[in-house]
C-alpha cells in the first residue's frame, strides 16, 4: 500500500498504525515514503518487541532507538502487548504472562521505567492467550490490576476479548464491561482463524465476525466512541475491499457519538 498511499490515502481512514520495529531502520526509498506519509497523516505506532513482562532486564538501548523513532516522526502514540517475547533470546511470539500479583508489580515497574525514557505514556494492549500457567487470578483481574499499578492507559483489542471467550469460556460482554473507561485509549478491532468449535487463532488474516462486530457496538455504548483501528496483517484485499470493513466501523463510531450527544442533549434539557 505504500505507492498507492503516498499518492493518495483514502479519505475514509484518520489515522494509521504502525510496528516501528518494521520501520525504525530504513532508510533510502521506503525511509522517504514513509516519512512523507508521517508528514500528512496521523500515525499510532503499536510495538512488538519491547517484552514488558520479560524476566530479563529491559533493553534500555531499544526503548531509546523507539524514542527517537517517535520523535522523528511525531508520533505521540506508543503502545504493546501486555506479555513477554523474550528469554534467552527472541521467541518471535506474544507470550501470556503469569497471572500473578508478583507479575503485576513487575510489570508496571517496568511501564515505568520505559515511560520515563518515552517521555511518553505506555499504553499496553490485552493479548490473546493459550494457556494460563501459574495463574492465581483470571486474565481479566489480571489486567485491571497492572492498569492500576502501573497507572497506565490501556489498549483495547475487541477481538482478543472474543478470542479469549471462546477458548477459555468467559462471557465477553462481562469482561468488556469491567474495563475502566477512562483508561482506554483506543480500540483494536480483527478477525481470526477458527482452528476447533473451542479454538480460534487471533490472525488479524480474515474478514472481522458477526459477534466481534457486535461487541464492538457494545463497546461503543458501554464506553464511548473510541478511536478504532482495523488490523490486518496478512491476506490483505485490495483497497477498495478493505475500505468496506473501514466504512462499518465508521458507521458504528458515528452512530455511537449521535447517541452520546443525544444522550447530553437531553441531560442538559432534563437539568
């Protein structure tokens, strides 16, 4: 899509995301392409290889490369996974945490020791996740409390919320609903692979699902209409295609932020 956006972006999309892992390092043709897209557009980043909950002290050079990354390109927007990629080397996966309170005081040391290089808040994303070893309380208690340890803002990716419901038998609306709102940042939106009835893979590779779709509504009425990022990350249609899933969530946004205003409207009249 490089080409082509950097002709042209659609007017459809506000804002895009990026891995600045994938981009940090180049330079030449691509390094220039992306920067002229930096220049007129907005721009998330959402990272990959920062290993928050690594046992294995931080790699303070990394976090100061992503710094001057951010800087260079104006970005103010940084977020990761909330999980480890990294033992004794690079595992090239997202792996779950521990769901331990010893983990929860790790991790949010960490936020803040990579927030006082960032210069910039560290907003962490909830992973999708396989298995649970050690865990000594849910993923959902787990979450929250990291939010509230570390004091950080929160990415949330609506798919993982079905993803996990489905392979772990959790009611997503429930876990929706007990995200603190005035911590989530943005929203991240999916689809997936279904391996088994009892597992689906989180692929970013499919078109997104009826049941994702309308979380993502429910989400909008439980917490606000909220920046709202379409990943894909492989099969990618052509423009056009993908523009269709872009103008849904559009609709679904705006139709929330109507409500919302309703909703203040009649507050005001009511007063």
């Amino acid at each position: 899509m490089l080409d082509e956006f950097c002709t042209e972006a659609p007017s459809e999309i506000d804002f895009f995301e990026v891995a600045p892992e994938n981009w940090m390092a180049l330079g030449g043709k691509f390094g220039k392409q992306f920067r002229t897209l930096t220049e007129r557009h907005p721009f998330f980043c959402h990272g990959l290889s920062l290993s928050i909950g690594s046992s294995a002290p931080l790699d303070v050079e990394f976090v100061k490369n992503i710094k001057t990354f951010l800087d260079f390109h104006g970005i103010d927007v940084y977020s990761e996974h909330l999980s480890y990629c990294s033992g004794s080397g690079h595992l090239y996966d997202l792996m779950p945490m521990p769901f331990t309170g010893e983990a929860v005081r790790h991790v949010a040391a960490r936020v803040r020791q990579v927030e006082d290089i960032l210069e910039r808040p560290l907003i962490l994303e909830n992973i999708s996740f396989y298995a649970a070893p050690g865990a000594e309380m849910s993923e959902q208690a787990f979450v929250l409390s990291v939010l509230e340890e570390a004091d950080c803002a929160l990415l949330l990716d609506v798919n993982n919320i079905y993803v996990n419901s489905i392979n772990h038998g959790y009611d997503a609306s429930a876990y929706l609903a007990a995200m603190p709102t005035e911590r989530i940042r943005y929203l991240h939106v999916a689809g997936h692979y279904v391996e088994a009835p009892d597992l689906i893979v989180d692929t970013h590779g499919a078109d997104i699902i009826d049941p994702v779709w309308q979380l993502l509504k429910d989400c909008y009425a439980m917490h606000g209409p909220l920046p709202t990022l379409l990943e894909r990350d492989f099969n990618i249609p052509p423009t056009p295609v993908l523009l269709e899933e872009i103008r849904r969530i559009r609709t679904l946004h705006s139709s929330s932020r109507q409500h919302v205003a309703g909703s203040e409207s009649n507050a005001r009249r009511a007063v």
